[in-house]
C-alpha cells in the first residue's frame, strides 16, 4: 500500500495512522497496545469486526475480543492508514 514501515516497529504504525474513534472502527483498522512487553506503544492487531482483531500472540496466530481483560487494560487507541 505505498507505506514502508519495519514489522517490529508499532510505534512508527501509530505514528503514521490516523485516529479513529470506536463508532467509526471498521474491519482492517489498526488496533494499537501499550506496555505489553515494553514501555509505549507495543503491540498492534488487525480489526476484523465484532470487537475482535487478528494479531501474532504469544501461541500463534489468534483471533481475540478487544475487550479481553489483559488486552483492554493495555489498549492504547485505533488507528487507520
């Protein structure tokens, strides 16, 4: 899509992405988290719809609810690029 930003680099993501409140989220906006593994920003999934994102966890692949108890006390904000 014309953006040239490293996979492990969230931060720069967020940087680029435009906010979004959660009435206007729709599927494929960014789903940004802070203080996961590291201070800020630091972990991002895609929002496919029905408050849940797609993202790389620590098994694998796994679809989740953003309003999980871990991921909704380290979410961050939504984004689009």
């Amino acid at each position: 899509n014309g953006y040239n930003i490293g996979r492990t680099s969230v931060a720069a993501y967020r940087a680029q992405a435009q906010s979004v409140s959660a009435s206007s989220l729709r599927a494929g906006d960014i789903v940004f988290f802070q203080n996961t593994y590291k201070q800020g920003v630091s972990h991002a999934g895609i929002y496919i719809g029905g408050g849940q994102f797609i993202h790389a966890g620590s098994s694998g692949v796994q679809i989740t609810n953003v309003q999980d108890s871990y991921w909704s006390k380290h979410f961050h904000s939504y984004g689009r690029l």
